[in-house]
C-alpha cells in the first residue's frame, strides 16, 4: 500500500470567514505542513474553526478557500472514489459527536469499524477496552454509556483502521487526567507501529501525547 506522506494546508480559510478581521493565526491564511510521523496539536478558542479544519481535511465539507493538497495533489480534483480510499486507507477520524451508533453495544461499534476496514482481529481492540477500563461495559448500547465512556470506545474504534493520518477532535475532553494517559499512550503506540503523524483539535483538555508542534486557529 503507498503511504501519503504530507498534507498540505495553503491560504486555507473557511468561507464564513472571509470577510471577518481574523485574529493572528498559524493555520488560517497561511501555509502549513503536515508529515506522515509527525505529532500535531491545533488549539482554538472556541468558535475558532478547528472542527470546521478537520472536517475539510476530511473531505466532508468544502466551504473553504484555498488548498488542501495530499502529496501534492490538490483534494479539489479528488472522486468520490479517491475519498473513500484515504478514509479507507490513510485518515482516521474521531469527530467531537462521536458518531456511535447509540442502539449497538459499545464492542458491535467497534466490531462494525473493524470489519469494514478489514482489521477484523479484536485483541487489541479488547486489550484497549481493557486499559482503559470499560471492558465491564463492552456489551451495554453505546447511547446508554457516560460521555466519557463513549469518547472512550469512539477512540478505540477510531484505531482500528490503517492510516497515515489520525485527527482526533476533542477526544478526552470528559476524561481525567489518568484516563487521558492510558488513552494518549494507546494512540502513540499505534501511530507508532503504523508510522503514522498524530493530529490533536482541542479548545483546552487536549490529549496528552509528547513533544507536539502546536499551531494557534
């Protein structure tokens, strides 16, 4: 499988933003690199944009003007098709709504992404469960679960996938700070085996991974 080594962000600025005064910022208007390996944290007040960031990184919205380019390529030329292998294949995402299906069990969400993304082995995906202690819970409806357990399983979910690239958008914002090392420790580990850049979006409890370049919206 051929790896995408950069994305690249040129003059980016979301189209209800155009006509407002912006603040100093390291993203909007600007040009910035992101590389396969590499460890990212984008802070915002909020209201800044970093969802909107994300989402547009994604593929999920074009509201935008200027350039997101993947080795390269500019996105605007992408298929449908061309979209669906990068999520498939190379970005990982975590929304900040989770996105869980609340009538399946917290291990059928997982499963079910697993599955699809033919990383079908659960082992780790259990062990992760474990660590981060609500294994006791993996076959309660996912709606039923605390906020914090929900960002939990939405977060090993996430992990079972191959990527480049893993955005995680507000992930431990309802966790503690011992559960936000398990958690941080979990993502380095698998960005690691996977050789694969870590970008953090977070207004203020952000994941507590090591040494990250960190960009102001």
């Amino acid at each position: 499988m051929k790896h995408t080594e950069e994305i690249k962000l040129t003059g980016l600025l979301p189209s209800v933003f155009a006509r407002e005064e912006m603040p100093s910022s390291q993203v909007w208007r600007s040009e910035v690199t992101f590389r396969r390996g590499g460890r990212y944290l984008v802070e915002s007040a909020s209201g800044g944009g970093k969802s909107s960031l994300a989402s547009f990184i994604m593929g999920a919205r074009r509201d935008y003007e200027g350039k997101i380019l993947f080795d390269g390529v500019d996105t605007a030329a992408f298929s449908i098709a061309d979209w669906q292998r990068l999520r498939r294949d190379t970005l990982a995402y975590l929304p900040q709504d989770l996105a869980l299906f609340p009538d399946l069990s917290a291990i059928d969400n997982i499963r079910l992404k697993a599955e699809i993304s033919g990383e079908a082995d659960m082992e780790r995906a259990l062990h992760w469960m474990e660590r981060l202690g609500i294994d006791g819970r993996r076959d309660f409806p996912a709606g039923k679960l605390s906020v914090g357990q929900q960002q939990r399983v939405a977060l090993i979910r996430t992990l079972c996938q191959p990527f480049d690239f893993i955005l995680l958008d507000e992930p431990v914002s309802h966790l503690d700070e011992a559960n936000n090392r398990i958690a941080a420790a979990i993502v380095e580990e698998e960005a690691r085996r996977q050789g694969a850049a870590v970008i953090v979006f977070s207004v203020g409890n952000p994941l507590l991974i090591e040494n990250p370049e960190k960009l102001n919206l």
